[in-house]
C-alpha cells in the first residue's frame, strides 16, 4: 500500500509517499481501506522530530481515519466488511490500509462524506473529554476557549453551546477565525492580536466571570487565565503552543478553589479511549447526521499535497482541519 514516509524527522524533514506492507488486524480489529485522513498539530511535531511515536505504534503518521471495512478479525462483531467508518487511530492514518480496534469505531452517519467523517475523530474526541469529562461544563456556564478556529476549538465551541447552551467567549488570531467561532456559537470573539483579551473580558463581563477556560496557549495566558476564572473554576490545558515557562503566580490557585487540568489524549489507555469513544457516539455523533454537529474543514487535499496541507498549519492558516483524501 501507499503511504506516507517521514524522512529525516527534525527541522528538514520531507514527506515522501512510499510502499508500505498492508497492515493484518488482529482478532479484535479492522482493516479500514482509508478514504480520507486529517492533519493534526501532533504529526508536526512527529515530523519535526519532536514526537516520538509510542511504543509499538508504526511510523506512519496520521491520528485519525474514515474509509471503509475491507476485513474484519475473528473476534470482531457488529461489524462487517463495507462498512463506512471512522476512527481516532495511534498512528497510521497517513495511508491506503489502517487497522483499528473494533471498540474504537464509529459508524458514519449516511449524510456525511468520509473527508467530513476524517475531520470528526481527534479534535471532537478531545473536545468532549475536557469539556464533559474533565471540565464537567455544565448548562448555561461561561466558558473562554483559545485558539477558537483551530479544530479542537471549532469542536468545542459546538459542543459546549449545543450540550450545555454556553456563553462562549473565544480568542483568535484574526478577524476571519472570529466570524467563524460566531458562526457555530461563540457570542464574544477577541482578536488577541489586536486586544487584550484578559481586559475586553472584564469590561464586558466582569472579573472572575469565567468558569470553563479550554487552554492550548499556556505560560503566556497563564496569569490572564487565573484572573479570569470564577470562583470554582476549571481549566484544561491541552497544548503549551505559547511555550511551558513563565513568571507563574499560584495564589488564585488557592483563593478562587480552581482546578487546573492537563490532559493527552494519545497516551490515554485503550481502555479509556473505548469509553470516551462510545461515550460520544452516543450522545454526540447522532447530532452529526441532522446537522445540529458539523465537521469544520478548512481545506481538503490529495494525499501528494500533504507538504502544501502541512505548511497551512505551521503558518496557523487554517481555520478548521485539513483533510487529506487518500482514495480516489
Ligand atoms: N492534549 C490533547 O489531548 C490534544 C488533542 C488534540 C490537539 N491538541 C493540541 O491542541 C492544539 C490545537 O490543535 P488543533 O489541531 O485544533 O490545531 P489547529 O487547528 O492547527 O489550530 C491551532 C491554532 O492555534 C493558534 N495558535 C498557534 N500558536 C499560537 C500562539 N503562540 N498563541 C496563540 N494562538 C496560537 C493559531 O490560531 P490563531 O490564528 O487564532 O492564532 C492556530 O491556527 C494543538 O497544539 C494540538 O497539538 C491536544
């Protein structure tokens, strides 16, 4: 099978496609014939050198995977061969074949295509696990996303006004990304190029008046963050895209009774995947099917332009996922 190669991880890496074995599935897996594939911020990072797979999962990058079942394992049920399918995947995405655990996957509903169905996985499964599972939004809450065009936040901006009816306050780049997070659910959009969003927040809300923040920026917004946040409040880190080290102050920390969270999904458990994965295709993938949840793709390539794809992320071009078409 055809898939793609990163030569040289580190600062001059190339992505090559080449000839990879077709991968077998075990008893409790499926072989998914990949139609689409999406980019993630991770497989920069791999590419870059600074992401070493983890044990045991192949080299071929790619976090997430709709397609259709070419073969099932022997302990496999429900499940048949031509089925439509997507997964969240450890690695592998990036190719023609993949396999996948059988508790890993979600049937795509009829209306969706499968580069809408790769755009769901990753940032969708993210989204729900800090905003339900470790946040524990709950209704009409306010809660400040950062990075609110980036996929996880187009995700979470739907999720958290969709389940829990959220005042939503986001941060981005440009005013572009701002008119899009509105246009999902956001009511307040800053431009933190422009503003200081710690200060736009107070004047309009009010000081200590958030009590969800979904962080991706880190150090930089650290002190802001904790200002802001409720007493009671929660935040989720999930990325340091601003950098890990900075003047920290803790003492909010203690006054406000905040908790503060970091969460990686890729190293979680199968275990917990699995039930964060049927968790949402309860609740949340039907939503998919009548249009209430919409995949938000920022552009979709061919699986030979994937260095062009890789370069919009990196220059924090787009706004939603890139979606990489693997099949004709
Ligand atoms: N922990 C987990 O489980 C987990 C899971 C999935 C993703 N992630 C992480 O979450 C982050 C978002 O992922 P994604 O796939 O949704 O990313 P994405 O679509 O590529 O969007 C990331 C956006 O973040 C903004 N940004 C980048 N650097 C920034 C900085 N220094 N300060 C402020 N904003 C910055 C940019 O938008 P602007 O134009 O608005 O600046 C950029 O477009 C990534 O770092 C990813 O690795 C974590």
């Amino acid at each position: 099978m055809k898939a793609i190669k990163i030569e040289n991880p580190g600062q001059d890496s190339r992505l090559n496609i080449e000839n990879f074995p077709v991968p077998e599935p075990a008893g409790n897996e499926v072989l998914i014939r990949v139609e689409a594939t999406a980019m993630n911020r991770a497989d920069l990072m791999q590419m870059a050198g600074r992401y070493p797979v983890p044990k045991g999962v192949t080299e071929i990058p790619g976090l997430e995977a709709a397609g259709i079942i070419e073969e099932v394992g022997s302990e496999v049920t429900g499940l048949s061969k031509g089925d439509r399918v997507c997964t969240l995947l450890d690695g592998g995405g990036y190719a023609e074949f993949v396999v996948a655990d059988q508790n890993m996957i979600m049937k795509i509903p009829d209306n969706l295509s499968f580069e809408q169905a790769a755009a769901i996985p990753e940032v969708f499964l993210t989204a729900w696990q800090a905003l339900y599972w470790l946040a524990g939004l709950k209704n009409k809450e306010t809660i400040l996303i950062h990075a609110g065009a980036s996929g996880v936040g187009t995700a979470a901006i739907q999720l958290s006004k969709h389940f829990s009816n959220a005042n939503i306050v986001v941060t981005a780049g440009t005013d572009e990304k701002l008119a899009l997070c509105k246009n999902i659910g956001a009511s307040l959009g800053i431009n933190y190029k422009k503003q200081d969003f710690e200060k736009v927040i107070s004047d309009s809300l009010g000081r200590s008046y958030v009590d969800v923040i979904i962080d991706f920026i880190g150090a930089p917004y650290w002190n802001q963050n904790l200002e802001l946040l409720n007493l009671d409040g929660r935040m989720v880190m999930l990325a340091m895209l601003g950098g890990p080290r900075d003047e920290l102050s803790l003492g909010k920390i203690l006054r406000k009774r905040l908790t503060v969270m970091g969460s990686t999904l890729r190293n979680r458990t199968l275990t917990y995947k699995q039930e964060l994965t049927k968790d949402f295709a309860v609740h949340a993938l039907p939503l998919f099917a009548n249009g209430k949840l919409k995949p938000i793709i920022d552009r979709t390539y061919n699986l030979d332009e994937v260095e062009v794809a890789r370069h919009r992320m990196e220059e924090n071009k787009n706004a939603g996922k890139l979606v990489l078409k693997v099949g004709q």
